[in-house]
C-alpha cells in the first residue's frame, strides 16, 4: 500500500488526510480548518503545515490549489489573497510542512483526476468536463482519459459577469437562492460549456455534490450529467494520487 497525505486548499476550508492511492481511500478521518482571512502566504501556507503536523507526517505530499499552476509557480489567485501570484507554491508549502516534498496541482485538476481514476470518470476515454461548485466553480477536463490543465473555465463570462460570480455554490448562499432559482443559473453555465467542448459526460463536485439531489433533477444539459463520487474528498485524493505520479 502507498500512502501519501492529501491536503486540499480551498477558498473556504483547508483539509486533508492520508489516502491510500491504490484505492483511494482515506485511511484517517480527514482534519479540516478554515482558510484563514486574508489568505496570505504565510497564512495558508501556515495552516496547510498544521495538517501535515495533524498526522505527524514527514514523508512525500500532494496539495492543490485555487488557481493557474504552471512550471510549480501561482499564475492567478482569485479566491486567495494576490500575493500568491509569482508564488514556488511548492517550495512555501514545503517549508511549512517541515521539508516534506511537495507536489501542486490546481484544485479542481485535481478532483477530476481522482474522479477519473476512482470515481464517476472512471474508464471514460471520451471527453469529460469535471466541475467543482463551492467558493467559486472549478473545472478540469480530459480527452481520451488526458487532462488539459488549468483550463479555469469558472472564468467564462455570462450575461456580462464571470460564471462563478453567477453560479458558484457561494453565490447560491449570499444571495439566498432558492435550489431551482440556483438550478437555473448553473444550467445556463452548464450549457454554455456544452455549445463551447462538446463533453460526453459532465460531473459535479464541490461541497454542494452532496446534495446533488436538490439540484441535479432540476438540469438539463445534452452531455450526462452526473454526481461526482468522491464528494467533497476528490480534491484530498487527486492531491495524494498527483504526488505518485
């Protein structure tokens, strides 16, 4: 069994746990603490360290992270503070969590990956849009079982706003929208990327898939819409299963 610990970072929580990445499976119960505010580097980075202290680990680490991750530095912080940007995000992290190698992934890259290696995604070689619904609306996509990385389709514009500031599970709580108000919104969203890639399958993720059964009925899309398997938890496993590779 290989385990590596998984930590998510999120506009809202930051939460982790070891994974088993042959199965994917956490073999602890998952420690949550919220994002601080304002998410700085020291902040976040910070906390993410109190994780890996969470579970007395030293050995190898898989994190995510809300925003463009090219060549291991921070292109876009929408949802954390802007000093993130121009950020050796694994190096910060990797220094809070005591010298543990760490690998980073974009947050929503990443619950995709352990969608199509575990969950709703599994074995589909056709052309799959993951999209997480929380503090703001991630996607990743793969064609042939390949992910596009960093594909920030949240950012797409929609009756002259970006998406998330319309769509996102956040927007929903704020602006207290009933389930079909919200259904309504995200449905022009999911729509928008049916016209623009064509997808064979799309899964919801983020916190609110757990309450898929309150929205989920209420959508219509071309593509298969699905749940997302693993929940809340996808982004703790892609993390783990990111550092394996």
């Amino acid at each position: 069994m290989t385990t590596t610990l998984g930590i998510d970072i999120g506009g809202t929580g930051i939460k982790g746990a070891p994974v088993d990445t042959a199965t994917g499976e956490l073999i602890a119960p998952r420690h949550r603490i919220l994002t601080p505010d304002p998410a700085t580097v020291d902040a976040v980075a910070g906390v993410a360290g109190e994780v890996a202290r969470h579970f007395d680990w030293t050995a190898a680490i898989g994190a995510t992270f809300p925003g463009v991750i090219a060549d291991g530095v921070i292109r876009t912080a929408v949802n954390v503070d802007k000093d993130w940007i121009g950020t050796d995000v694994a190096s910060v992290l990797s220094d809070a969590c005591g010298g543990s190698p760490v690998t980073v992934r974009n947050d929503a890259d990443a619950a995709g990956i352990a969608e199509m290696t575990f969950g709703a995604g599994r074995g589909r070689t056709d052309t799959v849009i993951m999209v997480t619904l929380g503090t703001g609306i991630g996607s990743a996509v793969f064609v042939d079982g390949h992910l596009v990385p960093n594909t920030e389709l949240g950012g797409l514009p929609i009756r002259g706003k970006v998406a998330e500031k319309r769509a996102a599970d956040s927007v929903r709580e704020r602006d207290g929208l009933s389930w079909k108000q919200w259904a309504k919104r995200l449905e022009e969203y999911l729509g928008l990327l049916d016209d623009l890639l064509w997808p064979d399958l799309i899964i919801i993720g983020g916190g609110v898939s757990k309450k898929h059964d309150k929205f989920l009925p209420l959508l219509s899309t071309r593509a298969e819409l699905v749940p997302a398997q693993l929940l809340n938890e996808a982004g703790i496993v892609g993390a783990a299963v990111s550092a394996t590779v």
